[in-house]
C-alpha cells in the first residue's frame, strides 16, 4: 500500500515537472530573443559618444565682472572624433581665433571636455541656438540645443 502511494506520488511529481518543462521550453525563443537583444543594447551603447556643450559663467579672475565659456563633453563610455559647433543663429560668440584653433575637436575621449572661451555682449548674448555635430562608434550623431 505504501509502495503505491509512493509510486503515484512520484507519478505526480514527474507529471508536474513535465508540464512546467514545456512552459519553460515553449517561451525559451522568447527569453532568447530579449537576451540577444539587451546584450545588442549594450554592445551598441559601448560604441557611443554623448556629447553635450554647456554655457559656462564664472569670476572673473581679476575679481571684477565674469567670464564665460562654453565646454563640450563626451559624457558617454566611447570616445568622438570631429566634433564640430555650429551656430544656428549666427551669434557666435566664440572669438574666430578661438574657434579656427579648437574646432573641429578631432578626438574626445569618454570623460573628457575642451573649454571655447567666449565674448559675451549685448551683441552675442545668450540664448546660443547651437547644432553639434560628431563621428562616434555609431556612425554620424547630430543634434540640436540652446545655450543659456
């Protein structure tokens, strides 16, 4: 009598392990797909740069009045190659000089940033509609913002 209840026991228990083996196995191309696809998620963000510029103020060092710069980062984990700023409205306030010697930025690794000094007046005022524009592992990567 034991024997049997045994046996049936265990005949439930294998029955029950059956059934939730084929649920497993039926949504398995399913987990693979979502596996496959997070691992191309962070393979792809491996490769890309985020670069963002900020209008930066500060004392001046003369300690009279401010000085102001604007400073492009590579916040992401790649680095960027031939960062170019380019301004929408025409109201550069980068110098020429300034701009001819630091743009374009042919590299700019993960974490790393380059100051353009600029000349804020009534004339070049902020807000500075600004286009940025950069080569990562990605490809080509542009975007659109204003300084303020």
């Amino acid at each position: 009598m034991l024997d049997q209840i045994i046996a049936w026991a265990a005949l439930l228990f294998s029955g029950i392990a059956l059934i939730v083996a084929l649920r497993v196995q039926r949504r398995q191309p399913e987990l693979i797909a979502k596996q496959i696809a997070e691992i191309d998620r962070g393979s792809r963000d491996r490769h890309a740069a985020q670069v963002v510029a900020t209008l930066e103020s500060k004392d001046s060092w003369t300690g009279y009045g401010r000085t102001h710069s604007i400073r492009i980062t590579n916040n992401g984990p790649a680095e960027a190659a031939e960062i170019m700023l380019r301004f929408l409205d025409s109201n550069s306030p980068v110098p020429q000089d300034e701009s001819q010697r630091k743009l374009p930025i042919r590299v700019l690794h993960a974490g790393g940033s380059v100051e353009l000094i600029t000349a804020i007046s009534h004339d070049h005022a902020p807000p500075f509609n600004v286009a940025l524009a950069w080569r990562d592992g990605l490809g080509s990567q542009s975007y659109e913002t204003t300084l303020a």
